[in-house]
C-alpha cells in the first residue's frame, strides 16, 4: 500500500489549519468540557489541599478500631472503615496519589516520547522501522499485565509505576510525534532551514516542535486517562502502594469482602471518586482532540 | 497480490513476537536479579536458594536461558510452574478454557449491541439519543472494570439477590448454571468494550452515508431501508470487523481485573497470581502465550480486512 507521491508539482495544496483563538472557541462552547474540567478542578484542589479540608486524618491516627466499620452518620458522612478510619477523608486525601502518580507517568512517557518521535520522524529509515516493531511487542501485552510483569520483578513501589506506565507510553507517544514530524518534513519552512544549513536539533526542537505542539497536547491528554485507569487497576490489584496511603483502588480491594455482609460505603464511595474523576478527564481529552483536530 | 500481503503480514507478526519474548525475558529472569532468593525471601538459606536456581536453570549465562527457554516454548514446553509444580503449558491451557468462556459470552453480548448501538447513533446524528450512546459509551468504557463490577454487585448480586456474586459455578453444574455465573463479569467487559465499537460504527456509518454511491442510490429512487442496509451498512461494518477482531487484547487485560474481581479461574487469574506468588516460569509463558494470541488476532483482523476490501487485496497487482 505505497503512499501515492505528491512530490511532483512545484506548489502544494495547504489546508489551513484552526487558529490558536478559533481552538479555544470550540472548546469554550462544548459542555462536554466544561462538566469534565469542572470535575478535575475540583480533584486537583483536594489533591494538593487534600489535608486541610478532611474532616478527620485520613491516616487514621491513633487508630480508632473500637468505632470500626460504622454506617455513614452525623459524623462520619460516608461512614468508617475496617480500621475506624472516616471514609470521607480517605476519599477526599486519596485523589492525591492517584493524581501524581498517573500525572508524573504521563509526563515521563510525553518527554521521552516526544524526544524518540521528533528524532525517529526526521532521521527515518532503519532507525524507524526498529522504533514501530518494538512498540508492537509493546502493545502485544496490555499494560495492566506489564506493570503486574514489572512490578513483580523490581518488587512493588509507587517510583516503578511511575517509570512503567511512563516507559511503555514512550513509544506509543513516540509513533504519534513521528507521524506529525513526517508530514512537517515536507513543508518549505523545513526545506528553508535546510538549505540555510540550521543545526538539525535546532530544526527540530525550535522550528519543528512548535508545530507539533498540538498533537503532543492530545496525545497527553488521551495518555493520563489511561494512566489513571492503570495506576487504579494495579493499586486494586495490590502492585505498587504503600498500604497506608489513602488509595482508591486499595480501600475496594480491602474492603469488597464485606460488601456480602451488607457493609457497602468504604467500597462505594471510592467506586463513585474513581468514576467521576476517569470519567471527566475522558471528557475534556475527548473534546480537546475534537477542537484540535 | 494477496500472497505476499500474507507473508509480510506473517513475518512482521513474528518479529514482533521474537522482541516480545526478549522482553518478557528480561523481564521475568534478568531484572529480579537472584530469582531463587525472590521467590525463596530473604530467610532462606544460601544452600537451598543455590538449590532452586539449579533446579530452574536460573544459574546459567542469560543467552543460554534464553536460547532454552525460547526453544522450548516453540516446542510446547514453557517450563513448570513453582508454586502449582505442573507444567506452564497445562495450567495456562486450562485457564484459556475458562477465560474463553466468559470472553465468548461478552462478545455474544456486545457485538450485536453495539452495532445496533453505532448504527442508531449515527441515523439520529446530533439528536439526543446520538448523545447519550457517544457520551455514555465514552464514561461506561473509561471506567475500570472493578468499579463497574463492584456496583454491579451491589445491585444484582447483594441488594436483588438476582444474580451470584463469584463467576465459578460449583463442580459439575450444567451449562445454564454456568453462564448465569459468569453473566455479571460478562456485563462488566460489554460495559467497556460497547462504546468503543459503537464509535466506529457511527463513523463508519456516517461516512458512508455521506459517499456518493449512497447518494447515487438515493437518487435513484431506493427505499431509505434499502439503502441503508445494501449500501451503508456493507461498507460501514468493513473498520467495525477490523475493531470487534482487536479487541482481544484489551479483553484479555480487562479479564485480570474482573477474574481476580469475580473469583474465576481464568488466564487474567492464573497471571496474577503467578506474580503475586513470585512465580517466574508461569509469569512468562502466560505472558507470551498472552502476547502470541494478541498478535495471532491482530493477524486474523488485518486479513480479515483486506479480504473485505478489495482496495487492498488488489493494491499492487496492478
């Protein structure tokens, strides 16, 4: 299936593309982001005030075993856990790890991928091939059973799941950059820093990357939805938390024993923070890959 | 030419699965370093430890350990597990029985689903019902698998008592017995997979509403029902196909979550706790078995698409 050449012709058709303020008015007139930014605001601020605003200390000392396991009431709103612990406070403090985690894992894997793609896209050839083959092995695993694979032999910290997620990120956003620099390659802009014989880093990194810049914010965007899915599924699996930690996937695998016995609020209530929280990044990634493209 | 479309689709497909298996190496023998003492801990003696190594081969040059395991696994060995003591080969054998089983039950579910699903979006485009399919279909496929389950549970099996809890059906029970067993997992898998395929449904259908041989047959004077489905759908359902095949994958790393979640004895279990336990040998055959049949599928949906679509089965001939 070879790519028909349009190389022949002396001027080339150029789309124009949305401007940087027709961007922003798509994306000020859709709900779909408004709803969803809403909702990641509101996490962000008690990621980072998380510890302020909770009712009582989401660690839970001294440990108050004797009011465990009590139904949501005057005061604990959302009930306790299997340690006395307020549910209120656990899922307000544990939006904090989930957020770093997924959001230090993304940015590792942007970087590193953004480097590898301007780097593959301009030099191509052999150096390309290799990148698309190891990114399909990559991808032949599904990166819950990678992190599980990694996390088993360099044993289980919250650093290794950052530097998986992060690492097998980095070809996938790696291919993406690449295809964006392969279509830049072509325009006069690069042509003319050529022919005034720029650096080639130079090309890439100042002429280049400006303009790829749109396909990198995506592509982020679409990466920490599914960092956040990961880092979830493996915490509820047990890899990679400090049991301590306020986690929303650790307090439902903790606690969904009892959900038989009646005993539902320390495993709903994580259940319904995970789902606002994925769901509403999802939103605003989907709206911004619809303004953007 | 067909043929040779085949073969370099084969190829690729083995080259990436020889990296694959260099990677799930590095990944279960060369990175835990001492695999002996990770699976014995810290308490064991050196003599045991030293024991174990020679008993897994784990003492020898890497290249020899690899070159070992990957000649065996071409043969059918993969070695035996640590903690069941049986063969690799045997217990991820039996494990893909019953992860099949839960698969082919979503797949039954889901396919006609969100076919029906994509189809109806994209006729009522921009209408609410439009809505409600794209934007539930995104939430419902974003959300983790076991906070879908857990709600489930709550509802269907504690509150309602409709429905069991854990997926394994006791010893012996009849086939009706079972599906009821493995239908809430089932659910949790069509939750996420329905929005993805009813996305490309809906492009698909829309774009070729909006293609000229469907205006060409509107013209001419067909019925809209007609239309819709001699024209629209043949050449809409073409990417859907490709997706429904791919999504084995996905499937497979959506069933660690829900088998550990329900209780099954599928593959997703089987690898977890092979990592749970230490259990290296079961860790990597699992794996690249998994891995094989990713790539085997993407193979079967790559040629099941260019079969389709005579634009690439007769590229190059010409």
């Amino acid at each position: 299936m070879a790519q028909p050449s349009h190389s022949a012709g002396g001027f080339r058709l150029t789309i124009p593309q949305a401007t940087r303020s027709q961007r922003w008015q798509v994306l000020r007139r859709s709900a779909t982001f408004w709803v969803g930014a809403t909702i990641v605001v509101i996490w962000v601020v008690f990621a980072i005030f998380g510890d302020f605003v909770t009712p009582f200390d989401p660690l839970g000392t001294p440990a108050d075993v004797l009011n465990r396991l009590e139904a949501p009431s005057g005061e604990h709103p959302l009930g306790t856990d299997e340690l006395g612990r307020d549910v209120l406070s656990r899922v307000l403090a544990g939006a904090r790890q989930v957020l770093t985690v997924a959001l230090a894992a993304t940015v590792l894997g942007t970087i590193f991928g953004t480097a590898l793609g301007l780097v593959v896209g301009y030099a191509g050839g052999i150096v390309d091939e290799i990148l698309s083959r190891i990114l399909d092995a990559f991808l032949s695993i599904p990166l819950v059973i990678t992190g599980m694979l990694a996390l088993t032999a360099l044993g289980p910290n919250t650093l290794g799941v950052i530097v998986v997620i992060g690492l097998v990120f980095t070809p996938i956003i790696a291919k993406t950059v690449r295809a964006a620099v392969l279509s830049e390659r072509q325009l006069d802009y690069v042509t003319a820093a050529q022919l005034r014989r720029d650096n080639g880093l130079y090309v890439l990194f100042v002429e280049i990357l400006p303009n790829v810049a749109n396909v990198i914010i995506v592509e982020f965007t679409v990466r920490l939805g599914y960092a956040i899915f990961t880092v979830l599924a493996l915490s509820f699996l047990g890899f990679g938390i400090e049991p301590s930690i306020p986690d929303w996937g650790l307090m439902i695998a903790q606690h969904r024993g009892y959900l038989t016995g009646g005993i539902w609020w320390p495993v709903l209530f994580p259940a319904l923070a995970i789902a606002s929280l994925v769901v509403a990044v999802n939103l605003v990634a989907d709206s911004i890959s619809q303004a953007f493209e | 030419m067909m043929g040779r479309f085949v073969l370099r689709r084969f190829g690729l497909a083995l080259i990436t699965l020889a990296l694959l298996s260099v990677l799930v190496f590095i990944g279960t023998q060369l990175l835990p370093g001492d695999v002996g003492r990770r699976v014995l801990g810290p308490f064991a003696t050196q003599e045991s430890v030293d024991a174990l190594n020679a008993r897994l081969g784990t003492d020898r040059p890497p290249l020899v350990q690899y070159t070992d395991w990957i000649g065996g696994a071409v043969t059918g060995d993969l070695g035996d597990s640590i903690t069941f003591a049986r063969p690799v080969t045997e217990l991820v054998g039996r494990a893909l029985i019953n992860s099949a089983k839960l698969a082919a039950l979503a797949f039954v579910i889901v396919v006609p689903l969100s076919i029906w699903g994509g189809i109806l979006a994209a006729l009522r485009r921009g209408r609410l019902i439009d809505r409600l399919i794209t934007v539930g279909g995104l939430s419902a496929t974003v959300i983790p698998e076991f906070v879908s389950g857990i709600v489930l549970i709550l509802i269907f099996a504690v509150t309602l008592g409709w429905l069991p809890g854990t997926a394994s059906a006791p010893r012996g029970s009849g086939f009706f017995t079972q599906m009821r067993h493995l239908l809430l997992p089932a659910i949790c898998l069509t939750l996420v997979l329905f929005g993805y395929i009813a996305r490309i449904t809906r492009a698909g259908v829309i774009e070729a509403m909006e293609a000229d041989y469907t205006r060409t047959a509107i013209l001419k004077g067909l019925p809209r029902r007609v239309v819709i489905r001699r024209e629209v759908l043949r050449n809409a359902l073409l990417p859907t196909i490709a997706v429904v095949a791919s999504q084995m994958g996905y499937l497979i790393g959506g069933l660690v979550v829900v088998e550990v979640l329900f209780s099954y004895q599928g593959i997703g279990q089987l690898l977890y706790s092979a990592a749970q336990n230490a259990d290296f040998p079961l860790l990597a055959g699992g794996v690249l078995v998994v891995g094989a049949m990713f790539q085997g599928s993407m193979l079967l949906a790559d040629l099941a698409y260019s079969w389709l679509n005579p634009r690439i089965r007769l590229a190059g001939s010409g």
